[in-house]
C-alpha cells in the first residue's frame, strides 16, 4: 500500500511540475495542446496526475520542448527544468511497473483513473441488482439525481473487475471530446492506433473491442447527453465485454442507449446512518438520525456534512440546528474545498446546477425551473393537481415570461424535471429532494420568493377539499402548508392578516381527527399573529377562536376559561353585536357542555338565540345552526324527547329557508333521526335513516364523510331495534369503507370499531378492545368522548355484573394509557386523577391512597418536587394516611414535605408552620407524646410571634399541646384534636 500511495504521489508531483513549466513558460492549456497534438482536456489531466498509466516518453518531451523554449533565462536553466523532468519521468515509470508487478493485479492496468473510494465506502443494497444487470446485458445504464452515489458505485465495481483481470476503461464522458479522448488513448494502448489522430484511434479502439478476447469494461460516467455517444458507444456484440454509463438522466431520456436501466436511488435508513457514523469516527455524533432526516439520506451531502462537522468541530446536533437555520446557505454548511471529502471539490447545489439549467433550456424554454421553484416551497411531495389550479398556472405563465400556459404545457415542464433526475411523478404525485429545494431556494431573490409564496399559498387553497374524504390528499396539502411556512413564513404576511392556508391547514388537521394537532397549530398562529398585528386584531382574534374551538374538541384544562376570555376580548373590541362576537359565545357554550355543565351550555344557547334572531333573523342560517346545537344539548342533559321536538322544528324551517338538499338541511334530518333512536323510537330511526342515506349518496356522494356518519347511525339504530346481524353486516361494510376513504386513525373509523364490539361483532371481544384502546389513546388521547367510551365498554366487558361499570373505567384509562404512553408522559398526572375520584367514589380508601402516591411521583417528575400543585398534593397524601390510621406513615410524608415547603415558601410561612404542627400531631399519636409537646411549643410561640396571639389558629394549637401534654405525663398516646 505504501508503494501505490508513493506513485499516487508521484503522480501529483509530476503534474504539478509540468502545469508549473507551463506557467512559467506564458503558455495556456489551449495553446500548448495543438503544438504537442493532444487535447486540452488530456493536457489538464497530464498536469492533475489524473492517470493510470505513465505518459509516453515522446508526449512529455513534446511537452518540455515546447514550454522550455519559452523560459527566460540562459540554456543552463532550460537544460536544469528539462533533465529534472526527464529523471522524473523515468522515476515514475519505474515506480508504476512496480507497482503493477506487486499489486496482484492479474490483468492490463485501467485506461483512465477510477475515482478513488469514498472514504467509508460500504456496499449498498443496490449492488446486487447492477451485478445481476451486467451478467445479463451488454449496456447497463445507472440513473439518478445527482450527489446519490452513482459514480461511486460504478467506481467499486470497476475496481473489482480491474483486479479480476477485466481490461477497464474509465472514460469521463461530459463531452464527446473527453470520451474521444480517452477511447483514443485505449486505443493508442491496445489497438496499435497511430497517434495524432484522435478520432481515427478511437474508431480502430471500438472495433478491437469487437474482437478482442480479453474480458473488458468500459464505463461512460455523467453522461449529459446521448448525443455525445453518437458514433463512440462500445460494441454489444462481444462476448466479453460490457458497457456501464452513468447519468442523470432518466431512463426515458436515455431510450436510446439500449440495454437495462438500474434506476439509484438515496441510502436506505441503515446505511446512510452507518455511513456517516463510521465517517464521524465515533466523534460528534449525538443525533446522527436527525442529520440523516435533515439531508433526507443523500450520499453526497452526509460526506460534506461529516467533514464540515469535523472541521468545525461541532456535533450533530449543533450541524442541525445550523442547517434548519433558513438564513444560512447550502453553501454555508460544506467544509472549505481544500477539506471536502473524498474527490468532490462541487458543493451539492453545484451538483444540480448543470441539470437545471439543461431541463430549463427544453421546450418551453425557462419553465422548467419555475415548477422546480414552485415545488420547491411545498414540501417533498406535492399533489399534482397543485400545478394545475388557476393560481398555479397563472404564476408560471409569469414566471415563464411567455403566455398563459395549459395543463399539458405545465406538465412538459415537470416531465423535464423528470427525465433530468431533478423530481419524480409517481401517482400524481411529484417529489423532489429536500436539498435540491434548499439549493434552488438559496438562489431566489426575496421579491421573487414572496411572489412566488402567495401564488403556492393560493394554489393550495384552491384545491383544499371542505371535508375529509380523501385523507392521503389532506396529509400531503398539511405538509406542503408546513413546509412553505418553514421556507417562505414571513411572506405569508401582510399588515392586515396572514394568508388563509395557515387556518384552512389547522381545520383540516381537526377535521380529519386529529384535534390535538390543530390546537397545537392555532396557539403557534395566534402567538404569531399576536406578535405581528397585536392582541386585538382581526386575525389575532380569529385564531384564537379556532383556537378555543380545538382545544375544547381535544378537552383540554384551560379550554372553558380560553373561550371566556375569547368572548370578553371579541365584546370589547368588536361589541356585544358582531357575527364574531356571536361565534364566540356559540364557542363558550360548546366548551360549558364538553366540560360537563349542561345546564350552562343550555342556558348559553337559548340567550344567543334569542340575540341572533333580534340581530340577524329567524331565518339566518346561523341562528338555524345555533338552534340545531341547543337541541342537541338538551338531548345530551337527558331530554331526548325534547330534542326530538326541537329538531322537527328546526328541520321544518332550515328546509324551508335553505331548501331540501342544503348540507344543514340533510344534518337536521340525521340528527332528528339519531334522537328518535334514543327516544325510543329505533324502528322509526332505521326508516329515516335509510332514506337519508339515500339522499346523501345522491346529494354528496357515496363516499362523503356525512354520508358515512348517516350509515353508521343506521347500523347503531338497527341494532336498538332489534336486528343485530343487520347491524352487524352494516357496520362491517362501513369499516371497510372509512378505512379506505378516511384511513385506519381517523375517530370515525375507530368509531365503528367500537360499535362492531359493542354489538358482538368479533370473535374475541376483550383482546379487540384492548387493541382498540391502544389506537385510541394513541390517536386521540385520554380526554376524547370516544377513548373514554371505550373505557366504559372494556370495563363492562371484564365484569359485566359489576354494579357501576363508569367507577371502573377509569383504571382500564390508566392500564391503556400506561401501556401506550409510558409513566412519563405529560398526561400521566390527570388520568391518575381520575382514578383517585374513581377509587375515593367508591369508598376504596386505601387503594385511593396507593393511586395518590403514584399521582405525586408523577407530578414530581413532570413539574419538579418543590413545585406548588406537588407538594400541596404531598400534604393531601399524608393527610389521608393519618384519616387511615398511618400515623408513622403521615409523620414520614410531613417531615419529607418539610423542607420543601421551607424552600418554596421561607420559614416563617403559614403553611409551614401548619407542616411542623402535622408532624408534632402524628408522631404524638403514633406513640411518641414527648416528641409532639416539644414541637408544639415551639411552633405555637413561632405562630404567635409572626402571626399574633389573636390568630384563629393559635387556639387549636394550643388544645392540641395541652392534650399532648397529658398523654406523656401518663406516658401513653391515644390521640389529640387536630
């Protein structure tokens, strides 16, 4: 090894005294080429030491020659650079024959150089199918994007077969004049071609390959176009050779070609995370996941990205925060050129400079690059029916700077990105790399990037669906609105408001079931809003109420306090009659009634009805929405004969007003029909059912979430009529429809989950039921109607004499929730709540006690053991455990409490004061009266000294040291008066 690393550096060595001859002799690469008859890109490879085998004897003094006549100074300096050279030259073929003779190498050397080895170069799983290709075809041809490790691939096979005996010829085959360049030195080599004459040479090297029997590989590497090949493509006929090329372009583009395409792709998971920790060495390498999501597994940018961490010495985490810091360039986050890895000197942005700008230079000219700028902004995976919306093709026409383009036109455009490896389409949906959208957007002006913002922003509001049927488009029109507020934020803003996609992307995060996230959603706009336009603006107050809205509908604590404060800000700024201010009260009553206060939800609805009609009208459409929701709350508070009346009522008029068919028309008869059902009525709920059904199949389709919710009501009322494998066969055809059109974690699918094992549906009750636990507290959460519902049922299930199935629930909350959330989980604290009110209803004294103490450890770890709502639940603890009869166990938990209680209050603050009062009493009656008087006397002259004589307190302190007093006079302890 150390002889092949001499001639490597030799080589170096070599070239850079020629290319310093050269220079000092005045002359340029294109100057010296013709005078010595060879090309200027076999000039520079000379001078780089890019070559496998030594230069001819007759082509270096050419070289010398000419650049020696040129030198200034006398014949004794010409003749000293001259011989110098000469001896160098013979050194460097001695040390190559060498090398060859050592190196076990049992074949011709390569004619060209084969890249060197990325450092940490591992096999990937893609080798096996190009091995398997080569055995079967004459041409193999490897496409992909560029930076995915093309040439690296083609570099270890090559180098295998080298070593197998296989002639190889490298040839770089950007232009025609680098490969008939090569092939004529292969040819000069092998084929006793005449030199001088490039072409002729490679033309006699071809038809040798034709013949030959040695075994041969020629590999063609980054070419950019199949012209380049016309007349120079290595003969398929022989039996022992092959041909490799490699490409950006896609095998469409390359059709030409012939033989089989292997299409490379990015590591898997696995090897880019192996690959960059092994180039890491063990050092800096905290979060080598996360770098590898970031750079979306591209070979190319973790080899940067590993020597620019171990250039700047930073770890993986530091490299990402850098990297998700948007000011900061692609450029930015690559090591010097002196300190890139492995060969490559071009930074990945460089990498798919040339391939931009050839997929922008096809037919229509300069429309490539505006789709790549338009996906760029829209995540990694952008519907394609995005690029075909009115916003869409009305910037690109611009961009384009040509006239108004159609679909068809649009779809050139990314049929180019396609066959340059720049972006995929596959189901109608376009990809691209993340850092192929970072390079382009790091060349876009600021302008041009708002402009170009507003028009995506558009273009997704556009081809937003209203509801949820169609989940996978949902999801990918959420990540393209995540990823251009990531890229583009700030331009998504404007004096009065932001632009609508940021509130139409939360509404379908809760729409399609996920409430949590689109609550979470609505605090970051409102922070945001209120921090650029103030707390009463417009659009500040608007994203709080669909703030309240989510966090109500996920159940959350503060929720019922937001909307208070929602509905006070709305009436001061906006006044007791704006259509706002309105919303907000219809927002406070929804909230009073998931929080369990009915009767004040109730109470909310008939007053807002009463407002709407005297300010917009009987007939508005949202004093008939306000209506439909204070009967279903009457409902819910346990008149469903009454809701049953008002949804007649309410359907006469919303039918009337709206017509028979409107969407609010169709919802009145659904919910008439469910409360008939529960008023006991189901035979008549079935036929109202059916016929609604019907008539949303019509009116919105088959496959319409509304429809489906008709079809789900249907089955539960055939089931409470009687007819449960009619409502078994329904329920079971649903499942499969919500799982194909609302997919397996929305609530409505888990909802009919939960109906089929309620009804008896599956083989194995219990075991679906956990299962289905499992999903719903991982997709919904404790708090949700439908997690606790399932609670209720799994409760029922395990015993169903038991006398209150609702007291039991709350430990099948906690066993689920435990299992799928761990014991740390920030909810943890509330649904051991409910399981201490659950144990303290049913008179479970000691396994309330049990349950608390597992509720402060948890609270201990999630807000700290000194904090506030800790340790007053620590004192509840240890005043239950003396209530029990625990008085050694009380004294414990008091004298732990103590000093916490010191640190967060001092030492002069009541509550302390009443802790050492609770440690004198318990260790008093738990047998040590001598203990309890010294500590009362010393805690009542304290209280009395910071808090007076006249204290409510200092009496019962008093009775207690007194009592106290008497016991250890009478040297036993039965108890005093707390």
């Amino acid at each position: 090894m150390e002889e092949f690393v001499s001639v490597e550096a030799m080589r170096r060595e070599f070239g850079s005294r020629l290319r310093q001859l050269r220079t000092d002799a005045g002359l340029s690469l294109e100057a010296l080429g013709p005078k010595i008859r060879i090309s200027r890109s076999r000039v520079s490879e000379l001078e780089r030491g890019d070559f496998k085998k030594v230069p001819d004897q007759a082509v270096i003094d050419a070289y010398v020659a000419v650049c020696v006549a040129r030198l200034d100074g006398g014949p004794a300096i010409r003749e000293a650079r001259a011989a110098d050279l000469a001896e160098r030259h013979k050194l460097l073929i001695r040390l190559q024959e060498n090398a060859v003779a050592t190196s076990g190498r049992s074949g011709p050397p390569a004619v060209g150089r084969i890249p060197l080895a990325a450092g940490c170069y591992q096999a990937r799983e893609v080798v096996d199918e190009l091995s398997a290709a080569l055995a079967d075809s004459p041409v193999v041809v490897l496409s992909g994007l560029g930076g995915v490790g093309k040439t690296q691939l083609a570099a270890d096979l090559a180098r295998r077969r080298e070593k197998a005996g296989t002639l190889v010829v490298w040839v770089s085959a950007a232009s025609q004049e680098s490969i008939v360049d090569r092939l004529a030195e292969a040819g000069e080599e092998y084929a006793e071609a005449a030199r001088g004459d490039r072409e002729r040479a490679a033309e006699r090297f071809l038809a040798w390959l034709a013949t030959t029997p040695r075994r041969w590989l020629v590999v063609l590497d980054d070419v950019s176009d199949p012209e380049h090949l016309r007349g120079l493509r290595p003969p398929v006929s022989s039996p022992t050779g092959r041909t490799l090329i490699t490409t950006r372009l896609r095998k469409a583009a390359v059709a030409g070609l012939g033989g089989r395409p292997v299409e490379i792709d990015v590591f898997t998971v696995d090897e880019a995370e192996r690959y960059l920790s092994a180039a890491l060495r063990g050092r800096l390498d905290d979060d080598v996941p996360g770098v590898v999501a970031d750079l979306d597994r591209l070979p190319l940018a973790l080899g940067q990205a590993a020597a620019y961490l171990l250039d700047q010495n930073i770890t993986s985490g530091d490299y990402r925060r850098r990297f998700a810091d948007r000011t900061r360039r692609l450029a930015q986050l690559v090591p010097p050129a002196r300190d890139n890895p492995d060969e490559y000197r071009a930074t990945v942005a460089a990498t798919w400079s040339l391939s931009i700008e050839a997929a922008d230079a096809e037919e229509p000219t300069g429309l490539a690059r505006a789709v790549l700028e338009l996906a760029s902004v829209l995540g990694t995976a952008i519907p394609g029916v995005v690029f075909r919306t009115p916003a869409a093709v009305n910037w690109l026409s611009y961009a384009a700077g040509g006239p108004e383009l159609d679909p068809d036109t649009i779809h050139r455009g990314l049929r180019s990105l396609y066959l340059f490896s720049l972006a995929a389409v596959d189901a109608d949906v376009v990809r691209v790399h993340a850092l192929v959208q970072r390079s382009v957007l790091d060349d876009l002006p600021a302008d041009r990037l708002g402009e170009l913002a507003w028009a995506a922003a558009d273009a997704l509001v556009e081809v937003w669906p209203e509801d949820s049927r169609d989940p996978g488009l949902n999801q990918h029109l959420t990540a393209g609105t995540d990823a251009l507020d990531r890229c583009a934020g700030d331009h998504l803003w404007e004096p009065d408001g932001y632009h609508p996609v940021l509130a139409v992307a939360g509404k379908s995060l809760g729409g399609a079931g996920q409430v949590a996230a689109a609550a979470a959603h609505f605090q970051r706009l409102h922070e945001r809003a209120a921090d650029r336009l103030g707390p009463d603006h417009w659009a500040t107050l608007a994203a709080r109420g669909n703030l309240a809205i989510w966090q109500g509908e996920s159940r959350t604590a503060s929720s019922l306090a937001r909307a208070r404060h929602l509905l006070a800000d709305r009436t001061r700024v906006l006044g007791a009659g704006h259509p706002s201010t309105l919303t907000a009260r219809h927002t406070l009553a929804r909230q009073l009634g998931l929080t369990g206060d009915l009767p004040g939800a109730i109470a909310e609805l008939e007053s807002l009805v009463a407002d709407r009609i005297r300010i917009l009208g009987a007939d508005h459409p949202d004093t008939l929405t306000t209506r439909h929701n204070l009967a279903t709350w009457r409902g819910e508070a346990g008149d469903p004969a009454g809701a049953c009346a008002d949804f007649a009522a309410n359907l006469d008029d919303t039918e009337r007003v709206l017509g028979p068919d409107h969407p609010d028309t169709l919802s009145a008869r659904h919910e008439l029909a469910r409360w008939r059902s529960i008023a006991g009525d189901p035979a008549g709920a079935v036929a109202d059912f059916e016929q609604l059904v019907a008539d949303r199949i019509r009116v919105l389709g088959a496959d319409h979430p509304l429809t489906l919710a008709s079809r789900n009501e249907l089955a539960v009322a055939m089931a409470h009529a009687g007819d449960a494998a009619a409502a078994l066969t329904a329920l079971h055809e649903l499942l499969a429809d919500r799982l194909r059109v609302l997919g397996p974690d929305h609530p409505d699918t888990l909802n009919t989950r939960l109906h089929l094992i309620d009804i008896g549906g599956v083989t194995d009750d219990l075991a679906a039921l956990t299962v289905l636990l499992d999903d719903m507290m991982r997709v919904l959460g404790p708090e949700h109607d439908y997690t606790q519902q399932a609670c209720y049922v799994l409760a029922l299930l395990r015993d169903p004499q038991g006398d209150d199935p609702g007291r039991a629930a709350p430990e099948e909350m906690l066993t689920a929730f435990l299992r799928v959330n761990g014991p740390h989980h920030p909810l943890t604290w509330q649904v051991r709540s409910a399981v201490v009110l659950a144990r303290q209803e049913r008179g479970d004294f000691p396994a309330m006690v049990a349950a608390m103490a597992d509720l402060v450890d948890d609270l201990a770890v999630l807000r700290g053991p000194g904090h506030e709502e800790t340790t007053k639940l620590r004192g509840v603890l240890a005043q239950w455990r003396l209530n029990l009869g625990d008085a050694a166990g009380a004294a414990t938990a008091y004298t732990e409490l103590l000093p916490l209680l010191i640190e967060q209050h001092g030492p002069e603050h009541a509550d302390v004061f009443a802790a050492r009062a609770n440690i004198a009493f318990s260790r008093g009656v738990s047998g040590d009266p001598a203990f309890a008087v010294a500590a009362y006397e010393e805690v009542l002259a304290d209280w009395i000294r910071v808090f007076g004589a006249d204290d409510p307190a200092v009496a019962p302190l008093r009775k207690n040291l007194e009592g106290f007093r008497g016991l250890a006079d009478e040297g036993h302890a039965d108890g005093g008066d707390r």
